[in-house]
C-alpha cells in the first residue's frame, strides 16, 4: 500500500475514536442535565410549598402530593420533631466512638436542654427545673447527638431483681409433718369458718323470710325447721369437701414425691436463673473479636502524664493541655484501655487494612495506635 492510503487509515482510526469519545461525553451531557432537571424541579416544589404557607393568598393553594412532599422533606433535613438539647460528649468523632455503653467507663457527656423547647423541666426528673444541664457518664454517643426526650430510669420496673435460694434449707424436710398437721387444723378452722359464714348468710335469709311471713302470714315454726335443715346440709357438704380436698393433696404430695424422685436421678443439679428463661444471642456469649491486650508507649505515657484534669481547668498554664471531662491521667488511660480492648475498628479496617495505624479522639487527646495479633500499642 502507498503511504498516503496508511496516513487516511490511521487518520480514519483517529476520527473513529474522537466520535466515540464524543458520544459518551454527549451521554454523560444528558445525564447530568437530567438530573439537574430533577433537582431543580423539587428545588421549586420546595420553593412553592414554602411561599404558599408564608403569603396570605386569597385564593387556596394547590395542594401538593403527600408523598412528594414528605420526600423532599427528608431530603432537606427538616424533620418535624424538635429535639430539647444536643450531646457534648468526650468522642468527637465516629472514629473510636464505643458500640456499647459499658465499654469505656469513664467516658462523660452533657446534656444541655433548651428551654424554649423543654419549657416545663419540673414534670421530667427531680431537680431539673434547678438548671439545665445533665451530666452522664458510661456513653456511647458521639458528640453533637440530638435528644429528642429524656425519660428516669426506674429499676423496679426495667431491670426487676430476680430473687433465687438454690440452696434450700436442710429443716425443711423436718418441718414437712408440721406443715400437714398445721393444714389439717387450717382446713378444719376453714370448715369452722364457712360454717359460720354459712349461718350468717341463712340468718340474713332468716330476717327476709320473716319479713315475707309477716306479709304474707306464713307460720314461723316452718321456717325454723326448714333452717335447721339447711344448716345440717351444709355442713355435711363442707365435711364431705374437706375430706375430699385432703385425700386429693395427700395424693398430689405422692405424686410429687415420686416425680422428684425420678427428676433427681436424671439430673442433680437444676439452675433456674435468668439464663434459663431468656435466651442470649450467640454473638454475646461467644463474641467474635477478643478482648486485646493494650499497651502503651513511654512516649504516650509521658504524653498523657502532661493533660490537666477537668476539675483544675482554671488553672493556666502554657504549653500544658487540658481535659475538658476527665479527671486524671489515670482515668485518660483507663479510657482508653477500654475503648481499645474492644476493637473499634470496622470489619472492612480488621481484614482489608491490618498493617495501617489507628487514630481516634477521646476528650481533647488525639490517639494513634496499632494492632497486632491479640494486643494493640498506643504510639501517641
């Protein structure tokens, strides 16, 4: 071939590609307009939701679909509930932040609640219409976290005590004759009893009977014998009743005995704890990652050593740092300890990145660290 017909071809393959190129660029054009389209169209619904409910109009406005409306109200952020305060907690980031609240102990926040949505503090906790701020300690919530209410904790109703005597007391087989003959006289005080319950019910039939006679001229000495009658019945039923409710516990008692018996040889030791009647997921028994080992540097030692406590604030000293909710450095490390020897890394950072560092911030005190197989080393 003639070079002049290769310099066409490689010319055509040019073009052929630049087309190519345009066209997709022409496709991504389009989509983006499109979705500019979108976003501007909910952009004016908004627009227009808001200007109808701010002018005073004459004429109704049109109302605009619920859930178009809802939509674009989600998509804006405006939720309808207000919250009464917002956290200040000691994570200011996700990062580090614990998954469970009895994870770092030490950890502390507060709750500053606005006034002009909180407007009546005296019918939530005792002592709140004193002030405004809550202080709360064994958090896991990150800093800025709204709180939409605040409710007590009350124990006797969220965790009821559960109260258990596995071991019983070696009397109480001793006592058993006791407590049979001590029944035997109840049933028969009983018995007493519903006979003169019986008589006093007959006896306020006794005086409506009268009332009858002496309307209708009906002899009294009937009424006395039919009385008589009556009161013998029924104690005869109540006898009967007795007797027959004692003969059945005694056989139950038999009953009982035997099935103890039985359930004594199959198992010796029986727990009747809470675990048997709740059942714990798998992943709390048996977590999947386990508790590491922390370490620490002598260079963060020393770091931790400088930051002034909380409480001493006040007090200025240049060049020093300063907690704003711990008190000490040894509370600063047992933080840590905590929040470290469960893991915070995501699964994604546990197997994809296991060689790269780990920072996260607990009060005012940025940490680095690395994990190692079961243990991790704070470096700073």
């Amino acid at each position: 071939m003639s070079p002049q017909c290769e310099c066409c071809g490689e010319n055509i393959t040019k073009l052929n590609q630049q087309v190519s190129v345009m066209r997709t660029e022409i496709k991504n054009l389009r989509q983006m307009l499109d979705s500019s389209v979108r976003a501007h169209r909910k952009q004016l619904a908004a627009v227009q939701a808001v200007v109808s409910k701010a002018g005073s109009c004459e004429e109704e406005p049109r109302p605009s679909p619920p859930s178009s409306s809802a939509h674009v109200a989600l998509e804006q952020g405006s939720i309808q509930t207000t919250p009464i305060g917002f956290i200040i907690s000691c994570f200011s980031v996700k990062n580090g932040t614990p998954r469970q609240p009895n994870i770092c102990s030490p950890s502390r926040a507060e709750l500053r609640i606005q006034r002009s949505v909180f407007n009546n503090p005296e019918h939530a906790l005792l002592g709140l219409d004193r002030g405004d701020t809550l202080h709360l300690s064994d958090i896991d919530m990150i800093d800025g976290t709204p709180v939409l209410d605040i409710k007590p904790f009350i124990p006797e109703y969220d965790s009821p005590e559960v109260r258990i005597n596995p071991n019983p007391q070696p009397s109480d087989s001793q006592t058993e004759p006791l407590n049979k003959e001590t029944n035997v006289l109840d049933l028969n005080e009983d018995s007493d009893k519903e006979d003169d319950e019986d008589r006093n019910v007959v006896g306020d039939g006794r005086s409506l009977r009268l009332q009858n006679q002496s309307e209708t001229d009906v002899s009294f000495t009937n009424s006395a014998s039919e009385l008589c009658r009556v009161l013998e019945e029924v104690k005869t039923f109540v006898a009967q009743d007795d007797m027959s409710h004692h003969d059945s516990k005694c056989k139950k008692q038999v009953s009982e005995c035997k099935n103890a018996k039985r359930s004594s040889r199959t198992s010796d030791n029986l727990c009747y704890g809470e675990q048997d009647r709740a059942a714990i997921a798998s992943w709390i028994r048996d977590p999947p990652v386990s508790c590491l080992d922390v370490r620490f540097t002598p260079h963060a030692e020393e770091q931790l050593a400088q930051f002034l406590p909380a409480h001493l604030s006040e007090l200025r000293e240049d060049g020093r740092p300063r907690f704003k909710f711990l008190h000490s450095s040894d509370e600063a490390v047992a933080a840590i300890r905590g929040v470290l020897s469960a893991d915070p890394r995501s699964v994604y950072r546990r197997t994809r990145c296991r060689d790269k560092l780990f920072f996260f911030t607990i009060d005012t005190a940025d940490i680095t660290c690395w994990f190692g197989h079961g243990f991790v080393e704070v470096l700073q």
